[in-house]
C-alpha cells in the first residue's frame, strides 16, 4: 500500500474513533468538554498513532485493538501539550497556528482538560474493547503507559527542560531531557502496541525500544533544526537562539549529523527485525515519511 494512504486511513480512523469517544461523555456544553475537543482536534499530524498503526501491521494486530490504543496515545499527547503550554510551563500562546487552549478557554480550564484527557485515556485502555486482549495484557499496557508519562517519564522530561532554561547544559544533558520528554511516547506507542501481540520476546521489545528511541530522538532534533531554517527572525533572536535546542547547543551542522546517525539506527533496528521474519515495509515507510537524511 502507498504510505500516504495508509497514512490517511489511520488518522481518519483515530479521529473517528476519539470522536465518537469524546461524544459518549456527560456535560457536552461545558467548557471543559469544549477544551478537551478543541485540543485533541487542533491539527495534529496524528504521528504517534499513525506509529501505533504502522507497528500493528507488522505485528498482526487486530485493527480495533489498534483503534483504542492510537486514541489513548492521542489523548496523553493533547494533554502534554495543553500542560506544557500554560504560562508556568513553556508559556505558549499559539499551537499548531491557532490559539493555545489556555489563551482561549483560560489557565483554570486548560488544566483541567488536560487532566481529564490524561484520565480518559486510561479508562478507554482499561474499558474499550480490544479483540482477544487479557486481562493481563490490559494491565501490562496500562503499566507501562503510567511509566513512560509520570515522573519515570515524560513528566520528568518536562521537569528537566523547565530546570534546563536557568543554565546552559550540554549535549548529554539534552539528550536526557529529550529521552524522557519526547522520545519516551513514542516508545510507549510502540511498546502498547507490543504488549497487544503475540511476539513476546526480550530481543524483540529491545530491538522496537532501539527503533523508537531513534526516531524520538531524530524526531525532536529534526524539529529543532526545522524551527531555525524556517523561521529567520528566530535566528536573529538571542532569547530564542539561547534555548537549550539542540542547534543552540551543538550548532546547525552537528545537529544534522546526529539526525542522519539517529535516521540510520532506525532503519537498523528494523533490519533486526526484517532478519527475524517481521514485514518491516510498512515501518521503512513510516521514517521516511517523517524524516529524511537532513543535507
């Protein structure tokens, strides 16, 4: 299948499927629920759960299970957002070219949408049907996901990068903060999707942590380098440039580099995968649709 239709598919089917959980919850006409939907559909490239989507096919997972699981991932990253930016975090005003929630709905409900898109997410994970999923499998997933976005993840990350702005850090420290911030969902959308097949596996959960850790990472740099090329003025502006980014910390060029490394080890790990008789296609394809070797 072309990547761009599969691609397509699998953010109408997340968006369907987030659509139809949102208008399952009381309270329709409160700003809260206004907030939560304002956000979740805000223009997001459904990236992570098209992750979800790709990782499944290589598994063999039943495409509801998969459903469910790219909506509980879509549902922690809105939240992350809408919490990162409220003016005691990173203090953004826009997202995504429209106004962020707190600016249009207000701090007081901003952060309680995010919290409630947290907690839905963990009751679709418990509570939504996924074909052939155990009781077991539902509490290993539900494990891992509180893991990889509390204070052994994602919120630690956060934690860091707020610490970070106060001094100038370097590359291992940026990498450390980029690990758990950004790189630990993408691991996680993989890692739920693992945990809903039949592969169990040591070699092959270390392999899918290598490849998602990767492109996490690639990810995270790419987007640092892509906010310095597309934006001029940012370069010309030293509170900007003074980011803890990595171009600021290592420069343009090596930060290039290091994307092209990360690019690389990804599409290594999935060659593990290939050697062990896993359909990787799908995957391959997925890189390459969200990053390119950086000239």
């Amino acid at each position: 299948m072309n990547f761009f239709n599969f691609y397509k598919i699998s953010q109408y089917r997340v968006n369907r499927k987030l659509y139809d959980i949102l208008h399952r919850l009381p309270f329709q006409k409160s700003d809260l629920l206004k907030a939560m939907q304002y956000s979740l559909f805000s223009g997001s490239k459904r990236l992570r759960s098209s992750l979800v989507y790709a990782t499944g096919d290589m598994l063999k997972i039943n495409i509801i299970t998969l459903d469910t699981i790219s909506s509980v991932i879509e549902c922690i990253h809105s939240y992350s957002l809408i919490h990162d930016d409220l003016p005691c975090m990173d203090n953004d005003n826009f997202r995504r070219g429209k106004v962020s929630c707190h600016i249009k709905y207000g701090e007081d409900i901003s952060l309680l949408a995010g919290d409630a898109l947290q907690s839905l997410a963990f009751n679709i994970l418990s509570n939504n049907f996924m074909p052939n999923i155990s009781n077991i499998k539902r509490i290993k997933m539900i494990s891992e996901l509180s893991y990889s976005i509390g204070s052994s993840g994602m919120c630690v990350g956060q934690m860091l990068d707020l610490e970070s702005q106060k001094k100038i850090v370097s590359i291992s420290e940026l990498n450390m903060i980029n690990l758990y911030k950004t790189a630990f969902l993408m691991r996680s959308a993989v890692r739920l999707t693992y945990f809903a097949s039949n592969s169990f596996s040591k070699s092959i959960l270390s392999i899918l942590d290598f490849f998602s850790v990767s492109i996490g990472l690639a990810f995270q740099i790419q987007d640092d380098i892509l906010d310095i090329q597309h934006d001029s003025i940012k370069v010309k502006n030293s509170a900007i440039i003074k980011k803890n980014t990595y171009p600021a910390v290592i420069g343009l060029e090596e930060s290039k580099i290091q994307v092209n490394k990360l690019y690389k080890k990804s599409f290594l790990a999935l060659d593990h995968l290939k050697n062990k008789s896993f359909d990787t296609k799908i995957l391959k394809k997925f890189i390459n649709f969200i990053m390119k070797p950086i000239k």
